[in-house]
C-alpha cells in the first residue's frame, strides 16, 4: 500500500519521544484561566427556563433568552464545571458553516444551501458582536484558515481559485504543501476563555449556573438532581456528548475521542523559520486530517488525525492519555515543520465529539413542545452551538422562523446501531478511510455505501 507523507518523510522515533518527554496531561486552555466557581444547587427551585449543560451550547442559550426576555428567570444546570469538557478542550476554530463545512450541507440540502451559508456568516459576525458589546476577553481573531494539500490527489479537492505550492508556503512553510486555499471569514479564540465569558455574562443577565449539579431525570418538566428539584416552564437540553435524558436521543450520537498538542512558546527565530504572520488557522485536507493553530503566545496547538470510539460508547477519563495518538501527532507535527526539530510539546490532552450521523447539529423537541434539544455538532461547535441556542429558544417559543422552518431542523439523522454493531461499524470505516488516505483518496465499497446513505465520515 502507498505510504503517506507522514510516513515518506517521518522524523526518528527518539525525536518524538524528546518532544513529548515531560508534557503535562491536561488542557492546556483551562491551565491558562483562573476561573471563577459557581454553588451547586440547594434544594428546590422554579424558573422559566432550565438548561442543562454548562458549555457553549447551554450558556449561549442562557444569554440569548435572557436578551430576548430580561424578565425571564433562567438557571444552568452543570454536572461538573462551566466549559470543562468539550468548550475547554477543542481548537479554537469558531467557522462560519453551521453544516459542518459547505460540501457536507450542500450534499445534504442543496436546495437551501446558500441560506445556510449565509446564515453561518450573520451567526459568526453576531458573535463577534457580542464579543465587542459585552467586553469579552477571549482572544478572538478573524484570521481566516488556510486548508492545504499534502498529497497530490488532493490537489483535486481545491477550489477553482486555489494557490500552488509557492503561494501556500509563502503563507505557512511547511514543505508538505502542495497547495492550499484560504477561507476569510473563520475565527480563532481561547476556547476556554468563551465558555468562562459567556457565563459572565449570563449571570450578568441575570442568570443563575449551578456547578456540581447533576441532574439524573426529566420528570415531564421537571429536573431531578441528587440536591433537589427544579420545576421549570421549559427545558433546553444542552448535554452534548453525554447521555440524552430522551431516550429517543441514545443512539443519535457516538462520543469520539480527539487528541491535540500544544507547543512551548516559539521563538522569534523559530517562528521566522514557518512565516505564519497571518496567524491563519490550519487544516489538511486528508480523511485523517490534522487542525493547527498559533495561540496568543505564540505557541503551536497541532491536534486531529486519530478519531478513536471505544466499546460500548462510553466517556471515560482514562482514553484521555493515550500514548499511540499523542506520538502519531508529534510525529505528524515535526513532519509538517522539521525546520522545528527540538522543539517541547508542554501540553497533551483529548476530549470526546458528540459524533452524529450526518456531521452537523439536529434539533428537536419533547413534552409537547415544552423540551427542546441541539445535539451531534461533530466537532465544529465553537460558532454552530449559537445557532442551535437560537433554533431551541424558536422552537421553545412556538413561533415560526426562518431556523425552524429549515429542512436540516425539522430532519433528524439516521441513528448508529446498538452495540456491539456500533463498534464494529466504526471500526470497520476507520480502517477503509485509512486506505483511503494511502490510495489516492480512492473510497472503497463501504465507504461508497455509507456516502451513498448519507452517512460518509471523516475524521
């Protein structure tokens, strides 16, 4: 079988190890904020609206129901901290697609495309908006990224008005670039940073979070959790990749397991060497793809390529340290840049994706209309989970909008199969989107099949 440049141009296996010798396992977002805590839940309470979940999807929609209702009384529900998870753990890449990329939504619903797409770009710029009127320190750069070929079958899958491999590295130099294209409008933030000002700016409003509050049931409205009851006149469910207290929703989504890496600070000399002036955020275009981006302090976030499910589908703190995945990235990352040989990795970590079958968010309501969902964003969350705040305070509401009226809310996706099936399958298609990689991008019969159902994957 073909080898890939990761592997043609691998660096010696005693340098990647040097580059992770003493890295510490933890995000290395939540170690760079000292965030303020929030009181559990102390007996029962009644509010308008109950929310569960403490990351971007759950305090978006606090702070967008209290802007359209001031008068209205809103807690958050979070089992652990504000934005500990996912919103704590990602890349930082805030895109304007709310359909997991162009392609995916065009493949799904052509025929309102170009309403998607421009409804990605208002959700990003409102974003930006709030970031400015409320003050919020969360390191927001419209930097655009830049996504490149590493492999000439890729070359094909770049637009009409693509760069070369001259232009790309005159960009971003790494001599695995065969070509690229850039996208204007995507963002970067501290991820971290969003999901502990948005909670500022939520009880600012007026909202109540509760940390350390699990809650364990719906009873029609109502919260149960171990400190007490909140009864409340409507729900939204923000629980990303945790089980769905619907059972409707237990077999939506698959939690996926995402590994990334962090840098030490590049010297100036180190940063001469790769350009990066525009501080564009990165991706490869490879079915296994690699996300990079520089941070405030000039550090190297390098994550992605490795989507690992585990059995049964659970959400365990120990498939964070995973030696194999860590390695293939620092192996990956000193690929991309040998002109950085030598270079520290201080910060390794993974988090789980709240994975659905179609890549992008599904909606949806329960009791009556009373319960409203947004779930599956598959990894591009950052900017997408205000949209679904906003599809499910619409749907809360009643009213008809422009949102609720969109085929890709009203449809939800096809669900994974049970286990032990689930885990099979996403074995099974990991192994063919390798083979894909290292033959040209040639999809075989399963992954023709799954594209052909409107399940095609990547990593």
């Amino acid at each position: 079988m073909p080898s890939t440049v990761f592997e043609r141009e691998a660096p010696d296996p005693q340098t990647v190890h040097e580059a992770l010798a003493g890295s510490t396992l933890g995000s290395f977002w939540t170690a760079t904020v000292d965030a303020p805590s929030y009181a559990p839940l102390a007996g029962d309470t009644t509010v308008d609206l109950a929310i569960v979940g403490g990351g971007y999807s759950g305090l978006w929609t606090a702070v967008l129901a209290k802007e359209r209702d001031p008068h209205m009384s809103v807690v958050v529900l979070e089992a652990e901290r504000i934005g500990w998870a996912a919103s704590g753990r990602n890349g930082g890449f805030c895109e304007p697609s709310i359909t997991h990329g162009h392609d995916n939504g065009a493949s799904r619903w052509p025929d309102e495309i170009e309403e998607l797409d421009r409804l990605g770009s208002e959700n990003l710029d409102a974003i930006q908006r709030a970031v400015v009127h409320y003050s919020m320190d969360v390191e927001f750069e419209r930097t655009g990224e830049l996504s490149v070929a590493v492999e000439p079958h890729q070359l094909a899958w770049l637009d009409e008005d693509a760069l070369d491999a001259a232009q790309t590295r005159a960009i971003v130099d790494s001599p695995t670039y065969l070509g690229g294209q850039l996208d204007h409008e995507t963002a970067l933030v501290h991820p971290y940073r969003l999901a502990v000002e948005l909670a500022r700016v939520a009880t600012e409003l007026g909202v109540v979070i509760r940390e350390g509050t699990r809650v364990t049931r719906l009873d029609g409205t109502s919260l149960v959790t171990d400190a007490g009851t909140v009864r409340a006149g409507r729900v939204a469910l923000a629980t990303n990749v945790f089980p769905s207290l619907l059972k409707r929703n237990a077999l939506m989504t698959v939690p996926v397991y995402d590994y990334v890496l962090v840098t030490e600070p590049l010297s100036d000399a180190q940063l001469a060497s790769i350009g990066w002036e525009g501080r564009q955020g990165v991706g490869d275009m490879g079915n296994q793809f690699h996300y990079y981006r520089l941070t405030a302090d000039n550090r190297i976030l390098f994550g992605g390529y490795d989507a690992i499910y585990h059995a049964g589908g659970r959400v365990k703190e120990e498939y964070e340290d995973r030696p194999a995945s860590f390695a293939t990235l620092a192996s990956h990352f000193l690929t991309t840049f040998p002109q950085l040989a030598g270079i520290r990795f201080t910060h390794r970590w993974a988090g789980a994706i709240d994975t659905c079958s179609r890549f992008t968010a599904f909606f949806g309501t329960a009791r009556g209309g009373r319960v409203a969902y947004a779930l599956g964003y598959t990894g591009l969350g950052v900017a997408a989970t205000r949209f679904g705040a906003d599809v499910m305070l619409d749907l809360l509401s009643g009213a008809t909008t422009k949102r609720t009226q969109l085929e890709m809310v009203r449809q939800r996706p096809l669900p994974f199969p049970p286990e032990p099936i689930a885990y099979a399958g996403i074995q099974l298609t990991r192994r063919s989107l390798d083979r894909a990689d290292h033959r040209h991008g040639h999809r075989d019969l399963l992954l023709r099949t799954l594209d052909a159902v409107g399940m095609g994957f990547d990593s």
